[in-house]
C-alpha cells in the first residue's frame, strides 16, 4: 500500500511509525516531513494542495492521511481535491473541517443539534465585547480564525479581557474576524478521538493533555507539554455518558447537515459538574495526545484506517493495550514566546524501552539532529500502572539534552 501523510511534527512521525510496524506492508511518503520522519517515509516536495495531489495521481498513491489540519481547508480543501482525483483521504472534507476551522460555526452546529457546550456571544468590537462580558469573570475569549493557536484567552479578571481585547479587536494583531466571549467552564479536560465513517465511529483511547508551560499548570499555553492515554480514565459510566450525549448527537449531526466525514474526530471536553461538555472539535489527532495514544494501538492500523477511508470503518482491525502509556515534551530556549534552533542534540541512542518522536528537529551537515522549533522531540513510554509510565517515561526523557532544554515534571501524576 502506497501511503502519503501530511504534515511534519511529533503527531505525524507518531502516524507514519504506526503506519510502517503495521503488519500490512506499506511504501510511506511525507509532505513536507522532517529529517527524522525521512527515516521511514520518502520525501515529497510540493507547492500546496493542487500540486501534492497531482504527484499522488502519478505516482499511484493508494491512500493519503490527513495529519495536521492546515491542508484541510486550504486551496480548495485536501480532502476534497484527493476525491476528486479519486484517491481515498483519511480527514474530511473542508465543508466539515469548519468544525475546527470557525468556532462560530463549531458553536451553531453544537445548539443546531442539542451538543452540550458553554455559553457564547459572538462580537466584532471592543464595545460589543464589553457588553457580552457584562463584569463577569473569569471569561474565555476566543478569536473565531487562524491564530497559530494564540487566539484563546482565559481571562480571570478585568485586566487581562481589556489587554486581550485591545490586541484582537483594537489592533487586529490576529487580522479581520469575529471574537466569541465565551461561558467560563470548569473541571477537568479530556481528550476524546473517534474515527468517523460517515455515519459509523469507533471511540479510541482516551487522553490528557498539559497545555501550559511550567508545572502546576502554570505561566502561557503552548501546543502541549506532554500527554496521558489510558482506557482506565473511562472511569464508571464516563464512557457511555459521552457517547450518548456528545460522540453520537455529533455524528448525527454532520450526516443531518449533509456534511460527509471520514478521519479522526477530536472533542476536547471539559467535565463539568453538570456532566461533559465540549470546549472545540479538531479535524485531526491530538498533538501531543497521538504520541501517547498511537504506540498502544494494536492489530493492523495501515489497514484500519485504508479501510475507513474508502468508507469502511472496521473497528476490529485494531485495539488497545491495557496500561498507561506516557508521553513528555522536551521544548526549546524561549517556547512559547520564541523558540532557539540550532542547539545539538544529545543521548537520543541512549533511549531504551521508549519512543522517540521528533517534532521540531532537523539533522546537520554532521548528521547530527539539532533543535529546529518549539517542541523539539517528544519520548513515550507505557506502565501498567501509571506511575510505572510515569517513572519510565523520566528515566528515558533524561538521558536526551540539549542547550536550553524545557521539561515539566509533573506530566501524568498532575490533574490523577
Ligand atoms: P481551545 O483552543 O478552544 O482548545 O482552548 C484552549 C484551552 O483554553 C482549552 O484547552 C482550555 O484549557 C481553555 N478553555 C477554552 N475554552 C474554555 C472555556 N469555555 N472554559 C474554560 N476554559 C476554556
Ligand atoms: N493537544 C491539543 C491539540 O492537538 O489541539
């Protein structure tokens, strides 16, 4: 099977190592890709959707698999451009990835068919937002477009809603576009995935993920600091409560609305008192979450997600390893503010009983890999328990260095 993934950061060299150890034999390719994902996937050079799907076309690809979602939408939509080349994509089409693009759109879709969520107003002025606010906090502000996901502001008290509201609205920092004030929700996060099939879905594994840079959850968001997986946070009725009131509504939803899906389904959910409700859908697999859930899945993932692309979700090609699997973020000097390249790094062939994913690395003329970004590469270990997972995953994470290096210590034994 001829396979291309899109994308190039720790979720996708997660993908294409799940994709290469599947028993299905697999020929793997990579836009735009990275130095350690060339490793096991052929590289492709492209110059956006059009010209990616053309190379897909004449060199016979079988398949192509979605990671990050930017493609999504872009130039007409991946998804769409693959259908009509006839090649079977694992991400949908951009008509639906607005779930993840608009939050408006998100938020109408959620009331449209009974999804539980916060409260909103969407505003296009400081004054608009002022009043929607009405001297309530904490409240959440969210920019409704493209962001580099700096675009969300949980604001606590007066203060910070004014800054926020002066840069998004007053100097468009972020350009044109609306801003949703947003109910304040409260209680812990979860990462739900579901591959959607048209009217079919599979519930996966569930995670956390630690958003902030510093422990305690503390200092600014980043793309993520490490991730837990476990069937065991399916806790009691959990699992059911979210299927019925969220997972399933949604899918529903987007065949009532005519809007064609197949790929991975993220709700990232807060569990409120007065049960879950959903804070934003992504198109895609989380990022970190898929390095923690990826290296638990077994059975024929290559074959799993070829089949549901095409249409056939076959849930019984793949399962979950019971225990706890890990995953811990090594980010650069300066992240998330800035982020250093260039720092050598070190003790990578020192890693024993854990993965390694790269997600910000390239390799130098030396053919050593140095730090090329943010989050710079990502080790997943599993336990049976997790504090087994916990120590494993330190143990092996300690042995990689580099100049400047940032590690939270408390991932998968904060928030348990
Ligand atoms: P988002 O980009 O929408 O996922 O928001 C980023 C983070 O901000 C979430 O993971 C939450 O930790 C926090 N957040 C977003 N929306 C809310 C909300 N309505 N109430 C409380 N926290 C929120
Ligand atoms: N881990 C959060 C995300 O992938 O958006």
């Amino acid at each position: 099977m001829k396979v291309l993934v899109v994308g190039k950061g720790g979720r996708e060299h997660a993908i294409i190592t799940a994709l290469h150890e599947s028993p299905t034999e697999t020929e793997i390719y990579s836009f735009p890709g990275s130095d350690a994902i060339f490793e096991l996937a052929k590289q492709v050079e492209a110059d956006g959707v059009a010209s990616l799907v053309s190379y897909m076309t004449e060199n016979g690809m079988d398949l192509c698999v979605a990671g990050e979602e930017s493609y999504l939408v872009k130039d007409g939509g991946l998804a769409n451009a693959c259908a009509a080349a006839g090649i079977p994509c694992w991400g949908p089409p951009k008509e639906a990835a607005q779930l993840e693009a608009s939050k408006e759109f998100a938020k109408e879709f959620m009331i449209r068919h009974g999804i539980p969520t916060g409260g909103y107003a969407s505003v296009n002025s400081v004054e608009e937002a002022r009043a929607a606010i009405g001297g309530k906090y904490p409240t959440v502000l969210k920019f409704d477009g493209l962001a580099a996901g700096k675009g969300v502001a949980v604001c606590l008290e007066e203060a910070s809603a004014e800054e926020f509201l002066e840069e998004v609205l007053g100097q468009r920092k972020f350009g044109e576009g609306r801003l949703l004030v947003e109910e304040f929700l409260e209680g812990p996060e979860i990462s739900i995935f579901a591959s959607v099939v048209d009217s079919e879905y599979q519930i996966l594994a569930p995670a956390r993920d630690y958003k902030r840079i510093y422990d305690a959850d503390e200092g600014p968001n980043t793309g993520g600091m490490g991730a837990v997986s476990s069937l065991e946070m399916f806790e009691g009725d959990l699992r059911a409560v979210i299927d019925e009131t969220i997972v399933s509504p949604t899918v529903e939803g987007l065949q009532r609305d005519g809007l064609p899906y197949r790929g991975f389904l993220y709700f990232g959910l807060m569990l409120t008192e007065q049960g879950p409700k959903v804070i934003e859908y992504n198109c895609r697999f989380g990022d970190p979450e898929a390095e923690a859930v990826l290296p638990i899945i077994e059975g024929d993932f290559a074959s799993y997600v070829f089949a549901g692309a095409k249409g056939d979700l076959q849930p019984d090609l793949i399962q979950f390893a019971d225990g706890w699997s890990i995953c811990l973020v090594s980010a650069s000097a300066g992240y998330p503010a800035s982020s250093r390249s260039g720092d050598v790094i070190s003790g990578l062939d020192e890693v024993e009983g854990a993965r390694v994913f790269h997600a910000g690395t390239r390799q130098n003329d030396a053919g050593d890999f140095e730090t090329a970004g943010g989050r710079v590469l990502v080790v997943v270990a599993q336990g049976d328990t997790r504090e087994e997972a916990v120590a494993k995953v330190y143990r092996e994470s300690e042995k990689v260095r580099f100049d400047g290096l940032q590690r939270r210590t408390d991932i998968g034994t904060r928030n348990f």
